[in-house]
C-alpha cells in the first residue's frame, strides 16, 4: 500500500534531497539574515561622536552684544577604527563559519535518513524473499502431512514461522513511513516524497579531502580574538579633537580661530585590565583551535580504520557468506521438498542463510553511515 501510494511521486535523489533541505531550512535562512545584519554594520566602524556646536551670546567682552560660536569634533585614535572595522569583518565570517557547520549537519543528517530508507527498503526486498519460501514450504508441509508423511506439529511450525516473518514485514512497512516522516522534516515538506530505491545501498569511501567546518571555525574564532586585543590596545590611546569658533569683539564680527587638544585617561587601569581579559580570551581560542585540530584528526583516523575493518567484513561476506547462502537457501529447500530431511533441519538451516544476508545489509548500512560520518569530519557534501 505504501509503495502504490508514493508510485505517483517523482523519485528524489541524494543530491536533490540535500539542495531541498539546504534550500528550505529555516535555521539556514535564520543565520542568513544575521550573517546579512552583521554585514550591514560593518559600516560603522568608521562612526564619528556628534558633532558638538556651542553658541555662546552676551557679555563677553565690555559690551554685552558679543557672541561666542564654536564647533568641536572628537576623534579616536585610528588605529581602534581600523580595528573596530576588522572586528566586525571577522564578526561576519564568524557567523558564516557557524552557517557552514548548521549546513554540513543538516547535510550529514538528510545523508544518514536517506541511506536509513535505503536499508529498509532492502531489509523489505529480503522479507519478501523468506517469506516467499516459507510460503512455499507451509505448501510442502501440508502436502506431506496430508500424506502421512509429517506430523500436525511440523505443519503448525511452518505456518508460526511464516506469519512471524509477515508480521516482520508489517513493522518494517511502519518504519519505512516513520523514515519518511523525518526525512520529510529535514526537507521541510508537507508533500509525500519517494527516494530513488535503485541507489546502491554500499556508499562510495571518500577519498578526497574537505575543509573541516569544526577547524575553521576555530580557526576564524581565534582570528577574531586577536584583533579583539588589538582593538583593546588602541583604545589606550589618548583621543584628540578639532574645532573652530568664530566671535565678535565689541560688536565687531569676524574673529576665528582654530583649537585642538587631546583626551588622555587619567586611570588606564581600567583598560589595561580589558587588554589583560582579551589577551587571556586569546588565549583560551587558541586553546579551543589546538583541541578541535586534535579531536578532528583523532576522528578522521579513527573512521578511516573502521572503514577497513568494515571493507574487510565486506568482502568476506561477497566471497563467501553469500554464496554459501545461496547455496544452502537452494539445497535445503530441494532436501525438504524430496522429504529428505525434517522441518526443523530446513528451518535452521534456512534462518542462517537470512541471518548472513540480513548481516550482509547491516554490514553495508554501518559502511555508509561510517562514510557519511567520515565526509561530516572532511566537510564534503
């Protein structure tokens, strides 16, 4: 029934899955608006205090007439605007490193569900297969007992046996729409979707080399830091102003001047201890970077020596549990159809050959999922 029902779908690759879901995140187009924000205020790095106007009118000199105006502009030192620009720059790239990484999980995610589907879909295929046999072997029971050959418990057994895989087959359909549903969520779709059945559920070993998204952020959080620092250095640098004034002199108009001067802290404890917090932050990032360096490397090595064990179980498997397999599923069945042997012989002899196939796809499924964890720690989509 869920097969007739998706069969109206068009089927959804890998890749077409991983765009959907990159394109119709909401978390994705969230930060996109932030990364968005913080760009629009790098801008005003290069802001400038107020420009301060004073009129001043009355009895300035001997006659009560005169005035005073003057206009005064304050200054930081350039070198805290240059800083304060890079700052907020970094800022940015901050934000679309934790973008890049909110997408490489979303990726690793919808990976991890659409091979999870793939894998049921095979378990389905040889469900199938077992109870098809069984099928055949209730028919073969019942003949035999109806000609005196088996007893009523032999035909009991292999009708129990059959309906415990018909009832395997009805959970796994359930698992197969839970799947859905949460492939469905990743993609953010209310519309049915069907995956594409006829991708090899054995996923390709990633070979090349990405950009782990964890390092660089790392990398650009300490960058971050240290232009922090200096900026908290150029603060304790003294500020300096301009203005010019214009008076009159006993009513006579015209007189201008210019002044200049400097803002120098009387107390720079205060700063130097923010340039002593942002020197030890520093150095809490370059902490954070060395540890996300070490814990990567520990974990692409450490994927990279399970894929090989894994290949290696792999090919076991391929050279000679299958074909042993298949071997035994066709004897066995023939013996029991001959009356060479009893039903409890073909039924153990039987489960063993489903047990090594059914090991066989979870062999396949942990290969895919280790690669798929292993292109997470790369940075490969």
């Amino acid at each position: 029934m869920l097969t007739l029902s998706l069969t109206s779908q068009a089927q959804l690759s890998l890749t077409q899955a991983i765009e959907r879901a990159t394109q119709q995140n909401l978390t994705l187009k969230t930060t996109q608006f932030n990364v968005q924000s913080q760009q629009a205020l790098v801008k005003s790095a290069w802001s400038l205090p107020k420009l301060s106007a004073d009129l001043l009118a009355g009895q300035i000199q001997n006659r009560p007439l005169d005035y005073t105006l003057s206009a005064v502009q304050s200054f930081e030192p350039f070198g805290v605007y240059r800083s304060r620009e890079k700052v907020l720059t970094q800022q940015v790239n901050v934000t679309q490193k934790q973008q890049d990484i909110q997408r490489n999980d979303l990726v690793f995610n919808v990976k991890q569900q659409y091979y999870q589907l793939l894998y049921l879909y095979r378990l389905q295929q040889l469900l199938r297969g077992q109870d098809t046999l069984y099928q055949k072997a209730v028919e073969a029971a019942t003949v035999r007992y109806k000609t005196g050959e088996s007893t009523q418990l032999e035909l009991v057994a292999s009708e129990t046996n059959r309906r415990e895989t018909q009832n395997r087959q009805a959970v796994l359909v359930r698992e197969i729409q839970t799947s859905y549903m949460g492939l469905q969520a990743l993609l953010y779709s209310n519309e049915p979707i069907l995956i594409d059945t006829l991708v090899s559920l054995q996923r390709s070993s990633a070979m090349q080399e990405g950009t782990n998204r964890y390092v660089a952020l790392a990398e650009e959080e300490n960058r971050l830091s240290r232009t922090f620092t200096d900026l908290e250095r150029a603060l304790l640098k003294p500020d300096w102003r301009v203005g010019v004034a214009n008076q009159s002199i006993e009513k006579r108009l015209g007189f201008t001047y210019v002044s200049g001067g400097l803002g120098i802290s009387l107390n720079t404890k205060p700063q130097k201890a923010r340039i002593e917090a942002a020197r030890i932050s520093e150095q809490a990032t370059e902490n954070q970077l060395k540890a996300v360096q070490f814990q990567t490397e520990a974990n692409v090595k450490i994927l990279r020596e399970t894929l090989a064990k894994l290949q290696n179980t792999l090919l076991y498997y391929e050279q000679s549990a299958l074909p042993q397999a298949d071997l035994l599923l066709k004897t066995t069945y023939k013996q029991f159809r001959l009356g060479d042997i009893e039903y409890i012989e073909f039924f153990q002899n039987t489960r063993q050959a489903w047990q090594i196939r059914e090991g066989y796809l979870n062999q396949q499924l942990q290969f895919s999922q280790t690669v798929i964890e292993l292109e997470k720690w790369l940075g490969i989509e």
